[in-house]
C-alpha cells in the first residue's frame, strides 16, 4: 500500500472531517516551515534555568585568565613571546589571549553539545517529543546549533570586551577573532554532537572526551606557548585540533600574526569542514534515531 501525502488524504477524507484535517494541516505548516526556530526558543528557554552561572562564567573566566596571565604570569616573563622563528616578538598578554578566547568558545561548545544532547535523546526525551510535532529530526539539530551559535558568539563578544579593556588587542581588525573563536567552537562542538547523538547509554565516555581529549587539545594546541616549541612529534596533535586553527586564526585579527595567506585560508577551511561534516552527521543520526 503507498503513502499519501497529507494533501492527498486531506482531499480523500469524508466531506464532514475535510474542513477539521485542513486546519490541522494549516496548524503544522508553520512548525514545519519555522520548527528550527522553534527548536532554538525551546533551547534559550532551558538557558535561562542556569542564566547566573552563564553570567558569572562569562563575566567571571576572562577577568580571571586575562589578569592571571596577563598581570601574574606575564610579568614573570622577561621577553616578549616571538609570533614564529624571525618575527617580531609581542607582549605575553597579546600573544595568549586570542587563544583564551578561542578556549572560551570551545569550552561553551562542549558544555551545550555534550550532555545536553544525551538528556535530549536519553534521559529527558524531549526530541523525540519535538519530532512527534511537525518538527523534523533535522530542525531539532539546526536548532540546537542556532542557540549555541548564539551563546558561543555573546560568551566571545564578551570576552573580547575585556581583552580591549586590558589592551590585549592592538589590531583594528580584532573584533573578527570573535568569529574566528566562535567557528573555532562550532567546528568542534558540531563534531562532539555527532559523537554523543551515537551514544544508547553514557557510561562515562562523555566524560572521558572532557579529560582525555578537551584538555590535552588544550595543552598542545599552542594556547599558552608556541606549537613549534613542542617536541616534533607533538606537533601534529595542534595540526589537527580545532583549538590550535581557531587560535592562530584569532591571532592574525587580534595582532596581526606574521603567516602567510594560504595557511590562513588552511585554517579557515580546516574550520569549515569539520563544522560541516559534524552538523550532516548529526542531521543523519537524528533521522536515524528518531526517524524521517
């Protein structure tokens, strides 16, 4: 037996019930046209349960870091941090704090795609309730995605209010490492979703990702010191962590970092793609888990 379309079995049904069914289609048009939207209001809704330790984090964190390094561990510093061999060094403060930036990005990502995620699909399965709206598996995913993107870039915007304030940004073009720090985040968090979507049961492997993946990627992913004073064969970890591109990108708008174009392209790419295939994989999972 074939599938009818809404439509068809709107035109089929009993003359009495057709003019019931049309409302009914016309009430689900506009979840079906804007459900993403809707995905996202229910998603600023659950943020303003925990709007004080948003606050506090975000207000709290860059006055902290900033002043801890900039003032404390900085002044331990008797030479500027040279940008790569050959350049022209900048104060330590100039040089970590587009890092601390990108970090905060991260850090917001993995706190909204990680648990969040299981409680939607496990333990509080509001998805599956969504999805028996007019709301496709897919919506639910770029909703989630809209709301994060919104809190990563207002938890950047912020951050880089007090990175003017302590003068750590002496490039007019500083303001774009607030979008360079929020891809930065997305490109990870997209990719942290796609891998907890997969999950049935957390058994601890979130939290394992916390410990043996977000920080070491912090570690080496040049944050604090040049990745070219690691080791050689510690490297490549920065090369392919999220961290180290959204960093270096961060550093040419927040001081001008001397490197050449095309690596700036690289890492804007690197960006890009891992954004990208993290948010398709998620969109198939969620049709797989909840179904189209």
């Amino acid at each position: 037996m074939s599938a009818e379309s809404p439509r068809q079995q709107a035109t089929d049904a009993p003359e009495a019930t057709r003019p019931e069914t049309a409302r009914a289609l016309a009430a689900g048009a506009r979840p079906r046209r804007l459900g993403a939207w809707y995905v996202a209001e229910h998603r600023f809704r659950v943020m303003r349960s925990y709007l004080q330790t948003m606050l506090a984090t975000g207000i709290g964190s860059p006055i902290i870091y900033l002043y801890g390094l900039g003032a404390g561990l900085a002044s331990l510093i008797d030479a500027p941090v040279a940008s790569q061999p050959g350049a022209e060094g900048v104060p330590y403060l100039v040089f970590v704090a587009p890092a601390l930036l990108a970090s905060a990005a991260i850090t917001v990502a993995t706190e909204e795609f990680s648990y969040p995620i299981m409680l939607g699909y496990k333990w509080n399965p509001t998805f599956t309730g969504m999805h028996a709206a007019p709301i496709r598996p897919g919506q639910i995913v770029d909703g989630i995605v809209i709301s994060v993107t919104a809190r990563i870039l207002a938890t950047s915007a912020v951050y880089y209010l007090f990175m003017l304030l302590f003068g750590a940004v002496p490039s007019p073009l500083g303001y774009l490492a607030v979008l360079a720090a929020t891809l930065g985040g997305l490109a990870f968090g997209h990719l942290l979703m796609a891998y907890v979507s997969t999950l049935e049961q957390d058994t601890g492997q979130i939290a394992l990702v916390m410990r043996f993946l977000v920080l070491p990627m912090t570690l080496f992913s040049g944050t604090f010191f040049p990745l070219s004073q690691l080791p050689w064969f510690l490297q490549p970890i920065g090369w392919v962590s999220p961290l180290w591109h959204a960093t270096e990108l961060s550093r040419v708008f927040a001081y001008g970092y001397p490197e050449p174009l095309w690596l700036t392209v690289v890492h804007v790419a690197v960006l890009v793609a891992m954004a990208a295939f993290g948010w398709i994989a998620s969109r198939r999972i969620a049709a797989r888990r909840l179904g189209r």
